[in-house]
C-alpha cells in the first residue's frame, strides 16, 4: 500500500485500485500520557517483586541485589513486550488512551518489531522523562520515537465510533464463513486493524469504483485474507472473491458472535 501524510496528524493509506483509509496518528501528549500509567502499573509489579525477593537478602544479600536488578529489567522491558503482542499493539495505558502500536505499512504487526520497539526504550527515555524520545516524536513527520522509526511502526488513535450495521451492506446473505467458529476467532486474531478498515472501506466505496478496479481490488485483498486463515475448500467454492471479502468483514466487525 501506498501512504500519504497531511498536515493534521493523519497517515493516509492508498491501495493501487486508489481506495483510501485514513488513520489518526497519536499525538506525543497523549502517548505520554499512556506511558505514565504504564509506569504506574510496572512500579507496582516492582514493587511486588522487590518484597518477594528482599526474603533472599537474610541468604545473601548480593544474591537479592542482582536478582532484583534482573527483574527489573525483565519487568520494564516484558511488560510492554508481552502487552504489546498478546493485546495487538496495546498496553494497559495504551488501552485506556485507545492507543494502538501497528506497522506503518498497515500490515500485521510482526513481534520482531514489538521487541525492537521496546528494547529502544531505554535510548529514548534519555536523559529522563523520555525527553530524547519526545523530541523525535514531536519532530517526526508520523509522531514517532526512536523506537518506532526502528521497528517501522507507527501509534494511532482509534476514536470512539459505532461499530458498522453489517445487515446494512450484507443484505441478509448466508455467511459461510461464521459456521467455522474456530477459523472465525483465528481471523479475528490475525487480521490487523487497518486491513479491517480496509475491507470495510473497500465493500463501501465498492459502487464508486469501475468494474475492473473492483475486480483487482476485491481480488488481493481476499488473497490477503486467504493468506493468515485458510478456510476448507467446501465451504469458500463458487465463492466469489468480493462475496469472500463480504464474509470475512462480517466475521471481524459482526456483533454478538464471538464465540
């Protein structure tokens, strides 16, 4: 995909047949913001830490002391690390700011990047407050910090919105695709958050494109979802990729069926 940046903080993502997204990038008050309760939240595990350990001082004392430097270390760098990859880009403070961490392609975040990310921490909360990573980040044409511009990531801000009437653009159709429930959660899993956006602006702008751009269009990105969950053959044959694309954005924006 092809990406465009405006001057209001926004990243433009473009697919060839020109079918374009939109997605607001964090500001680097909000993403401190977000950092202050994740510090909060790896001072209380610290601390938690440090009361177990500190049993071990009445052993050996220097035992204690480089257990707790190592665990340390593990905790302000794992927490955002595992966060980040079991919760898709989002930490607890990240959460509550609605933040999210992707790759600035739009793709799947790869959990090479959520490592690189967070193990450039350190460089960027030089010398204190992350004065050395706000810098960057308030610079940067796309708010990122040196850990970002690292990994190739980005952080957005998903704003409150009404999830889509999927009965609207599905028009009561059979859904095959649901029956799979446990290909459906694997789906769901899998799929990024902008090539969600995608498939959903793809299935709305649909009536404005040419019948070949929307031949071209429909036909990646149902390649794209084939390639992250491979459905049985029975259940996708006589399928056409634009109706393929319909189920799929059915199983991820659906409500009430996630089971």
């Amino acid at each position: 995909m092809r990406q465009g940046e405006s001057r209001t903080n926004t990243l433009l993502l473009r697919t060839p047949e020109g079918v374009e997204f939109a997605l607001l990038l964090a500001s680097p008050v909000s993403r401190f913001l977000a950092w202050l309760v994740d510090c909060a939240c790896i001072l209380a595990a610290s601390g938690t830490v440090q009361k177990i350990v500190s049993s071990l001082s009445s052993w050996n004392q220097e035992l204690a002391q480089a257990s707790l430097v190592l665990l340390y270390f593990a905790i302000g760098i794992g927490y955002g690390i595992a966060c980040e990859w079991f919760w898709r880009g989002q930490t607890l403070g990240k959460r509550l700011l609605r933040l999210r961490v992707m790759d600035s392609e739009g793709l799947h975040l790869r959990f090479s990047q959520v490592v690189v990310r967070n193990l450039l921490r350190f460089v960027d909360a030089l010398p204190v407050f992350y004065l050395v990573g706000g810098a960057v980040c308030f610079w940067s044409g796309r708010s990122q910090r040196l850990g970002d511009i690292a990994a190739n990531t980005i952080v957005i801000r998903q704003p409150i919105v009404a999830e889509p009437d999927s009965a609207a653009w599905m028009q009561g159709k059979y859904n095959s695709l649901l029956e799979q429930r446990h290909l459906a959660a694997r789906l769901r899993q899998r799929v990024s958050p902008a090539l969600a956006a995608a498939g959903l602006e793809a299935l709305v702008r649909r009536d404005q494109l040419d019948p070949r751009a929307r031949l071209e269009l429909f036909g990646k990105l149902a390649e794209r979802f084939r390639e992250l969950v491979e459905y049985p053959a029975e259940v996708t044959e006589q399928m056409s990729d634009e109706q393929y694309v319909r189920n799929v954005v059915e199983v991820l924006y659906r409500r009430g069926d996630r089971g």
